[in-house]
C-alpha cells in the first residue's frame, strides 16, 4: 500500500507566540516584505499556463463561495475536469492539487455550510482528492469525503466509480480503508491509541467501508495490481469477497500471490487463504492446481470432489457410480506406483547410470590423503559400511553385484556380525525397491536361514521394496503380519518396522488392528512398544488418529505412575516420535493431546511436548513456535553435584553420603535435558519448506552452535540437515565442513552425516572431495569413519538419481510420509552410540520413505513416453512481477526424460504439447495442442 502522506506538503510553522516580544514588531514588517517576495518568485517559476491554471482555480473556488447557487454545478464540473486531465511527473504533486491545497480548509468550512444535495455529493467528491495533500494533519479525510459523497447520492443515481480519479488515487483510498478498519476493530476491543488531535470521525458503517474495498479492489484488479487488492481485502478480513472479483485475465496472477502469501500467515488466516484460492481455480475449471491445494489442506473429500467434477478433464468415467469400479486398470496403476520401478529404470538407461557401481567408484581410497592404506583390511565395521553404500548407491536398480547375486549376496551378509547380517539381508530391500514382483522372489531365499538376524533383515527388506507401493497381492502385510507376535526380538523389530515402512502414509485398519496390541502389553519391553507405536506414527502419519493417540498417551500415564525407569531409557524417545507423527502438520489440532502429556510428571513429558508441537506445526514457518522451540534451549541444565561443587562443604558432604549413602543412590545425577536436543529438531522442522524461514533458521543454528550445551550443540548439524535436505548449496557445505571437524566427536559425527543428508542424491563434486578428504582425517577413528562412508553412500544414492527432499510440486507441498522417515533417522542419531553406532544400524533405511527419483518424465494420454524438448534452470520467484517474466534462468534445453535438482524447474521447450499437470516435475502428462502447426507445415504453406 502506497504511504497515505505521500502527497502531503508540508507547511512552514507562522506561530507569532514563538517569536521574542521586542523583535514582533521589527519583523511583523518585514514578514510581509517577504511573503511578497516569496510570491514574486513563485509568479517568476510558473509559466504562463500554470499562473493561468492557478488563476482559474481560484476563480473556480471564489465562485462556489458566492450565493448563486446555479454557478455551483458548472464550477464543480470545471473543477473535476481540472484534476482528472492534469499531468504531472511521476515524483511531484500535480499541479492542481498543489494550487488547490491552500484553499483546502476554506473549501471544508463552505462544505459544511451547503444544505444536502447531489451537488454537495459532486463537492465531496473533490475535497476527497484534495484531502490526499493533507493526510498527515487530517488522517483518513480521503475516505470520510469519499463515503460522505456516497451518502448524499440519490437513491437511484450511479455512483462514482474512485478509479475515475487516478491510480494514485485508489491506492489512498485503499491505505486508509485499512486504517479505518484497524481503528474501529481497536475502539472495539478498548485499545485506540489515537491522540485527540488527530481524530476524524469518518461516516459509514463496516459494510460501506467493505464496499468501498471491493470497488477499489475491482480497479486494483483491471491494472495489473492484484498483490494491492489482496493486500485491501485481507486487511479488511474478507478475502473470500475476492472470488467473485477476479476474471480470466487476473485470477492466475492472484492465485500465485495468495498462495506464497500462506507461508507468512498466522492461522486461521493461512488456511482460508488456501480454500479461497481452491475456490477460485475451481471456478476457473484448473483442476491439477486444485487438487495440490486439496493436498495441502489434508482434505480428503475436497481431493475426491476435485477429482470427479464433471468439468475435470483427467476424470474419463462418470461420477455417479462407485468410484471403484469405474477406476481404469490405467489410474489404478498410476495410483499405486506400480509402474515406478520400470520407468525409473528406464530412466537409468537414458541417463546412462544402468550399470552397478562397485564400493570402489564410490570411495575412491586412490584420493584420499592416509598415511596407511586401510583398503583391504577385512573388518566387521568397514564391510557393515559396504553394506550400506552398496544399497545406497544401488538402489532402485536391482542389479548390485554385492547383494543381488545370491552367491554373493550369500557370502557378504557371512561377513557380517550378527546384528551386521540383519543390515546386509535388509538392504536387498533397496537394491530392489519399489520392484514388488522380482524384490520379493529374491528375498524370499534368504527367509529359510537358520540365522534369525538373516530372517529379521528379510522381514524388514520386503517392506524396505514395498515402500510407496500398493498392490492387490498385499505381500507385505500376508508376510509380516503373523511375525509380530515371534518370541525372538530381532524378528519381531523386523516384522513390525517392515509393516511400517511398506504401508507409511496408507492408513490401513489392518496394520493398525495388529500392532496397537503390542503397545499395551505389559509384556513386552519397551523397544518393541517403542517401534510398535513409531511404525503405527508411519502408517497415520497426520492422520490425528484418536484410538492410537489415546493408547500411547494411556501407556506413558501408565509407566509413569509405576516410576517406570524404562521412561528414561533411549526407546522412550520413539514412543513420544511415533505420537507425534500423528499430528504431523495439524497444527492446533494437538492440543488436547499437549494439555495431556503436561500431567505427565516425568521427563519424558518434556520431550513428548516438544517433538508433537514440533511436528504439528512443520512446514509452517510459523514464527511464535520457532521463538518458543529457542526459548527451550535458553535453559542451562547442569547435573545438581556440580552446583553443589564447594570446598568449604565437602567434609559435610562427606558425613552426608555415609550416613544417608541409599538416599543419596536414589537421586538423580542429572536433569534430563533431551528436550532441548529434540527443541533443536523443531526448529528445522518447522522452518524447512519456505526459503526465508530456512536462511532465517540458519541463523539460529550459528548462535545454538557457538553458546549451546553439548546436547544442543549436538543437534544443530541434524537440523541443518533436515532444511537443506538434498540441496547442497556452498555456504552450508562449508559449515558442516567445519563442524565435522569439532573436538566433540559426536557432533562431528552428526556434522558427516548431515553432509550426506544435504548431498543425498547430488552427486556432487565439491561434496564428494570433501568426505575423502575426511576419510583421510578420520582414518584412525572407526566410528567417524564409518559415518563417512555412509555419507559418501547417500551423496552418490540412486547414482544421482533419487532425492530425499520431503517437498513436491515445486517445494509447495510437505510429502508427510517423508518427514516421517527424515525424523525417525534424525531421533536416532540424537543418541548415535546408543543406536546407529550400536546394533540399531539398520535405521538408516527409515530414509527409505523420503527416497523418490528426481526425474521428469513425459507420457502422452496412453501413458506411453513421448520425447519432448524442454528447458531445465534454477527456480526464480515471479510472484508479483510485471508482465510475464521467465519463471527458470540458466537453462539449458533437454529431451525428456530429464534430471531435475531440488531448486531446478522445467517448462515445455515449444507448444506442440499442453501438459495436464500445473508443476513439470515426476510423471507429465501431455496432450497434442489442436493448434500447433510445425515448422515442416508452415514452410510447405
């Protein structure tokens, strides 16, 4: 909105009481002297045309002063004539306005004195457009002669539309249409801080003033100024009036603007923003765009409606009978992903990266700068990395000569520990993901093991291939479902977490009907309830699932009450994860559920408060959480022996400990402070997916990082991780760099695995030069080392084909499945001796739910691949840009099927096909365009 006291001009002070008494009357002389000569000096400035303007505007005034009322009608119709044709610069005042402003009170007082008439409205009018030169002494005098002209037009006589008087001249209005609105709700709700002096009481009730708005929005509207008419009707909280207002011509561009607006709205705004853009490209019968909003609200009947409106072009069958059986075997492929694994080869071959890389091609120990070669030394360690760089890189194509090859695959998984052999049979899963049919046939051998860690691993690699996929057979949960109950651990986690994986984001009864028991059973230990309840966050992820929700909390009341100490074991932290999930994205629909766990009187509370707020608010940006989530950590815990660290007391504390030595066993050595490392967690979560959220949280993280506890500083290079997720950018490549290489092991730690969550699947160079050159550094420290091969392994997975950034339809919509995945890996490495670095190695794979190709790959209406040119280049923001900008910049033109990076967009190269889809991104669709005429037809014409 254009400032309201843009065209004021400001007047020299004449106060005489601010003058010495012996110098009044010197100067009361000279003063007149001046003015004189000030006015001599204007008259030498204006030329001729502009001294003749201003004589006969002053002509005009002097004649609306006299008492023949029928000179008012033609000096009013002189007047508006004047102003409306008068031209100016774009930086100065029009000259009307500035002749007329001395006049501007003298007009006010004659206004008051004329009785009520449609002559008075047409004076209204004026001294509307000549209160914008005083808006800085009389506020909101633009709009209270604009709504006072309204009031003394007759009942059936049109009324004046405002654009007849400029641009300018609405974008006032508009600004103090806000004002006032601001002003009433304030003198409602008792908290108008306006001073006394500068009071207007303008006319008009709520409802005029709205009418005003969507006059002024109208004209907003038809030039090209759609972010202005937004901006008016948000302020005057009916945004919805908006529908009505909008044509062909501008609905696009205000749908774009009302859609980046989202991101910096506090609810319940944000969401009616949503559902009044889903209106409009419903109006408008854009029904792809429709439905990705639909997505993005979580509303499943909107997607379903959506979807079978008669005007949908997609939608072949009728909407009247069941949707089921009309469904085409075609869409019901499509829905189920079940030709994912075919065309992702496919788009292997074109990308020529079909053949298997070996551990070699990807550490490249030839490079790396180590004194001592540690390349062939055979260790349970090194080949348990192997194990997961194979999968890594391998995955998706099914041909990796470490596992595939069941004689190989055989002797590998021997070369593992007990709990490594459980990882090695697993990742046959991801060497043959998404390939449900030959993944299962050459699992299925290792299932006859006599080793449980082999048959667990097999249990958790057929959900490992299932993953994203539905098919009719339901394999995965025939296979699984009656091992949940195994007396064996390892066979039951890979039963439970392989159910979770298969079926993530599906909300199926059945799965829920076989592992909620798990969760109540006194029985079991608090690792199986853990994975149980964090397979269950999986499968209804953001589904606020009332029956499960109500038996995790029922379960931790439960504990807590007994003074269970498996509360502060490292599983509790699953458990409160796993309730989380459930709210993921819901925002305020987690209170209840908040105000529960706060009667909790246990430590665990505190975490289970902080990961479910966390989760319900991710991918809000919204900023009153993040300030909360850095309130968390400004606490200082420090363990009670060291603050109870005097010399003076340490013969009494002495004494004490004989005495009362039990007493002194039962309390606790330290306060728990996992919650700061999981408030750390939240701020990623909730910044991640909107670009100035995410620099903004950068910041935090420099300032977490440098004055941190060790368990925030800990989780800072997770966090980083989570924003950046398959987007390597230098600056954060440089700071995890550096945070690999602190004193603290276990942030380096993190740090090296953050690296490789920011590269994943990038392949790139700088990247890949850097963890060599840290395997060089780390060379004598296992576990460090270990990370780096996993992270060297993530940056080359899919062979620089399969991302894992949990946001689609060009960064604008959160994959909840896929947040679920990142945050159960992340929780991990909050304690990663106790998990990844210990037995629970195979946690990686929950990376699983968030791997999808980054390709683009177009198919014509018989789902057959159809070449096509287009260009690829970064993303540029256009919102609210003049004319038709480029939407990409850099580009380069390519025949699909095409790479796309995270921050990359693609567009059609020529106009020989129309694309169903808004976003160019995964699988197109295209139809032939009925007017493209090539080349070759237009030269025989």
């Amino acid at each position: 909105m254009s400032d309201p006291a843009k065209f004021a001009i400001p007047v020299p002070s004449k106060d005489p009481a601010s003058k010495k008494p012996d110098q009044t009357d010197k100067e009361e002389g000279t003063s007149k002297l001046e003015v004189k000569k000030d006015e001599e000096k204007d008259g030498d400035e204006l030329s001729e045309e502009d001294l003749q303007l201003r004589s006969e505007l002053e002509m005009l005034v002097e004649r609306l002063k006299e008492s023949d009322t029928e000179l008012y009608r033609p000096a009013l119709e002189s007047l508006r004539t004047l102003i409306r044709t008068s031209t100016s610069s774009m930086t100065s005042v029009p000259k009307p306005l500035k002749f007329l402003r001395p006049h501007f009170p003298d007009l006010q007082t004659l206004y008051e004195t004329w009785p009520a008439s449609e002559n008075k409205s047409q004076f209204a009018d004026i001294l509307s457009v000549l209160a914008m030169t005083y808006s800085d002494t009389q506020p909101r005098g633009t709009l209270k002669y604009r709504l006072l002209s309204a009031s003394l037009k007759p009942v059936n006589a049109p009324l004046v539309d405002p654009g007849t008087w400029g641009h300018e001249y609405v974008r006032h209005l508009a600004a103090e249409l806000g004002e006032e609105y601001e002003h009433r709700e304030e003198q409602e709700g008792g908290t108008s801080t306006e001073s006394e002096t500068s009071k207007v009481e303008v006319p008009g009730t709520i409802e005029d003033l709205r009418s005003l708005a969507k006059e002024c929005s109208l004209f907003l509207l038809s030039h090209n100024a759609e972010p202005d008419a937004v901006d008016l009707l948000q302020e005057l909280e009916m945004i919805e009036s908006i529908v009505t207002l909008v044509d062909e011509n501008t609905f696009d561009r205000v749908c774009q603007y009302m859609t980046r607006c989202v991101s910096f709205l506090p609810p319940p705004d944000d969401i009616a923003f949503l559902q009044t853009v889903h209106k409009i490209y419903t109006q408008f019968q854009k029904f792809p765009e429709a439905i990705t909003l639909a997505i993005r609200l979580g509303d499943r009947d909107m997607v379903r409606d959506d979807f079978n409106a008669a005007g949908n072009p997609v939608n072949s069958h009728s909407a009247d009978g069941e949707e089921e059986e009309e469904f085409s075997s075609d869409l019901l492929e499509c829905l189920s992903n079940t030709r994912l694994s075919t065309s992702f080869r496919e788009f292997g071959k074109e990308m020529g990266v079909e053949e298997a890389k070996s551990l070699e091609d990807v550490y490249k120990t030839h490079l790396e700068n180590t004194r001592a070669s540690t390349s062939n030394v055979d260790s349970a360690r090194g080949n348990l990395a192997g194990t997961f760089v194979n999968a890594f890189v391998n995955a998706g194509f099914g041909n990796d000569k470490l596992m595939v090859d069941v004689e190989a695959g055989s002797s590998w998984i021997y070369k593992n520990k007990d709990h490594g052999m459980m990882s090695a049979a697993a990742s046959l899963g991801l060497s043959l993901l998404w390939d449900t049919d030959m993944g299962l046939t050459h699992i299925d051998k290792y299932t006859y093991s006599a080793e449980e860690y082999i048959k667990a691993g097999c249990y958790l690699a057929i959900g490992i291939s299932n993953a994203s996929i539905r098919t009719e057979t339901d394999a995965a949960l025939a296979l699984l479902a009656e091992h949940v109950e195994n007396k064996s651990v390892p066979l039951r986690t890979g039963a439970i977490m392989g159910l979770g994986m298969a079926y993530a984001g599906s909300q199926r009864e059945e799965v829920m009907a076989t592992l909620l028991p798990l969760i109540v059973d006194e029985d079991v230990s608090m690792e199986i309830c853990s994975l149980a309840a964090l397979a269950l966050g999986f499968v209804f992820v953001g589904s606020e699932n009332g029956e499960i929700t109500g038996t995790i909390l029922q379960v931790l009341m439960e504990k807590a009450e007994r003074g269970d100490k498996e509360l502060e074991g490292k599983w509790a932290r699953f458990l409160s994860l796993g309730l989380g999930l459930l709210y993921l994205g819901q925002q305020n629909g987690s209170d209840a559920t908040l105000e529960t766990l706060k009667a909790i009187e246990k430590p665990i509370s505190k975490t289970a408060q902080v990961i479910v707020e966390g989760c319900a608010f991710a991918g809000t940006t919204n900023v009153l959480r993040v300030q909360k989530m850095l309130h968390e950590c400004d606490e200082h815990i420090v363990p009670p022996k060291e603050d109870e660290k005097k010399e003076g007391d340490k013969e009494k504390k002495e004494g004490e400990e004989k005495k009362d030595g039990e007493e002194k066993k039962e309390e606790p050595s330290k306060q728990d402070d996992a919650f700061q490392t999981f408030a750390v967690i939240a701020i990623a979560l909730i910044s991640m997916g909107e670009e100035i959220g995410s620099q903004m949280s950068m910041r935090q993280f420099n300032h977490l990082m440098h004055y941190g506890e060790p368990n925030i500083r800990k989780a800072v290079p997770l966090a980083i991780g989570l924003v950046n997720a398959s987007n390597p950018q230098l600056p954060i490549l440089e700071t995890l760099s550096k945070y690999s290489h602190d004193n603290d092991l276990t942030v380096a730690l993190n740090a090296i695995f953050a690296m490789g969550l920011v590269g994943a699947g990038s392949n790139n160079a700088r990247l890949a030069q850097m963890l060599r050159q840290l395997a060089g550094y780390y060379h004598k420290e296992a576990d460090c080392l270990f990370m780096v091969r996993i992270a060297q392994g993530l940056v080359h997975m899919g062979k620089g084909t399969v991302g894992v950034n949990p946001f689609f339809s060009d960064r604008s919509i959160m994959h909840k499945p896929a947040v679920a995945g990142l945050l159960a890996v992340l929780t991990a490495f909050t304690d990663a001796k106790g998990f990844i670095l210990d037995k629970q190695h195979w946690m990686l794979y929950f990376l699983v739910n968030a791997m999808y190709p980054r390709f683009m790959i177009t198919l014509d209406e018989e789902l057959n691949n159809v070449p096509v040119a287009v260009r690829v280049g970064q993303a540029v923001d256009v919102v609210g840009q003049a004319g038709k900008p480029r939407t990409i910049s850099g580009f380069q033109t390519h025949t699909t099927p095409v790479r796309l990076g995270t921050t990359e967009r693609a567009e059609l190269a020529t106009e020989e096909f129309i694309p169903y889809a808004a976003v160019l991104e995964g699988f197109v669709i295209l139809k032939k365009n009925p007017g493209w005429e090539s080349e070759d037809s237009r030269m025989q014409l």
